[in-house]
C-alpha cells in the first residue's frame, strides 16, 4: 500500500484509496450524470463533444477508444463516423456509468458497432496499435495517475493516430476565472443536491477541476507520454481545453 498522499478534491487521501473515492461519486451520479451535464452547462458540453469527434478524423471502418466514456456521448459520435464497419469501445473503470451508456445505445440502435468494456485507463486492456484514435471528454481529472494513462492510450493507438482529451481547465481572464469561481462553488452543489441528492459529489466537480494542471502542464504530460505536435485550444475562455497529440 501507498504512503502517498494526493487531492481527492481538496481532501488529501492515500494515492491507493482515491480511485474508490472517484468510483463512490460516480456510483451516485450515474443515473443523473447526463441530466446534470446539460443542465450545468446549457447543453454546451454537446457541442464541444462533436469537436472531439470531428478532431480524430475517424473514417470509415475505423476503429476508436473512448476512456473514461461512461454514458457514450462522443462513443456514439465516433460510431456515426466509423459506421458499422468500424468499431468503438467505450472504456471505463465504472460500472455504473457504462450501464447508463449501454442503455443510451441501445435506445439509439448504436450496439452494432460500439462496445462496452470495464477497466483502468492506467492499464487498459487493448494490444498496442488497436485504435486508429482515443479520445477521454471530462474524465482524464479523475484518474489518479495521468501519465500512465496517457501513456496507455498512446500505446494503444495506431502510428499516426491522434490522443485528444476534452477536460475541464483554467479561464484565461481573472475577472471571467472570479465569475467562474462563484458559480462554480456556490451554483453546481446546490443543483447536484437538488437533482441528485448529493452535495458532495458537485462539491468535488469543482475542486478537482482548481486541482487539474493548467493547459501547458497537461500539454507536457502529453508529451512525455510519446506525443508529438501535441495542441491545444482553449473552449468559452479557458473553462474547458481539448488537447491533441500525434502518435510517432
């Protein structure tokens, strides 16, 4: 067992205890999670989701890997690319989330050509050069160790193929970053606890995000992972980033 100490939110806990601290809040939020997305965001978080899909360049017959894809928003983007003779595999560590996801394509006939499958992102369960590209919207801040996952996801990427990560970050202005901090901490724990009964679990949205590195720290983690020309843009001022990074 680890005697590293690391952020669960603000909350420091034992490196090996986190990832059940995460599945905790997950387990609880599942059933709302999309309800809470759209609501929290005015449904912009589905228009930056069809900008990953439209960044992997994803053809016909291809194939991709979601991490951390839970309920399958941009699962079901990529298969809209790939068709049926492609393939994408929404991976996630929790259970939960990949039930809410599997009902979602079932009910949108998308089982033909996305499949589900339970797992780590630190270690993902795929032989090198599977996937033609790997995407992770919103869920890279909750793995505990983020170059391993990065480096797991370039491993499993096809040479040539790109790692793009949506997440969460840091507003470019101080004035829009106090506005942000406001809603952030006073708004989102009152909506969670009035949809879905837990406080805690919009308390640790927002901590985790102020705990993130910033747009440049998570561009060099990309790096070491084996990427290269990797970018990034800033989405509605830097509340949220997509990161792309190139295989070798």
């Amino acid at each position: 067992m680890s005697d590293k100490m690391i952020y669960f939110g603000n909350q420091l806990v034992p490196e090996d205890e986190r990832q059940k601290k995460v599945n905790e809040v997950f387990d609880s939020v599942a059933e709302k999670y999309d309800f809470m997305n759209d609501l929290m965001s005015m449904g912009t978080h589905r228009i930056w989701k069809r900008l990953i899909a439209k960044e992997t360049g994803l053809k016909p017959n291809e194939s991709a890997l979601d991490v951390a894809g839970g309920t399958a928003d941009i699962s079901m983007l990529m298969a809209e690319r790939v068709g049926e003779g492609g393939n994408v595999v929404v991976f996630d560590i929790n259970r939960e989330m990949l039930k809410v996801g599997r009902d979602k394509c079932v009910d949108r006939g998308f089982l033909k050509n996305i499949r589900f499958v339970q797992g780590n992102a630190e270690d993902i369960a795929f032989e090198d050069n599977t996937f033609h590209a790997a995407t992770v919207g919103f869920g890279i801040r909750n793995v505990t160790r983020l170059d391993k996952a990065f480096a797991e996801m370039t491993r499993v990427v096809k040479p040539g193929g790109k790692v793009i990560c949506l997440e969460f970050s840091h507003p470019e202005s101080a004035i829009f970053s106090k506005i942000y901090d406001f809603y952030s901490f006073n708004v989102i724990p009152k909506i969670g606890e009035m949809i879905t009964g837990n406080r805690g679990a919009y308390e640790y949205l927002p901590e985790s995000i102020r705990k993130f590195p910033p747009q440049e720290q998570l561009k060099k983690i990309m790096e070491d992972a084996g990427l290269y020309k990797v970018k990034y843009y800033n989405l509605f001022n830097g509340v949220a980033a997509v990161h792309i990074g190139v295989k070798v």
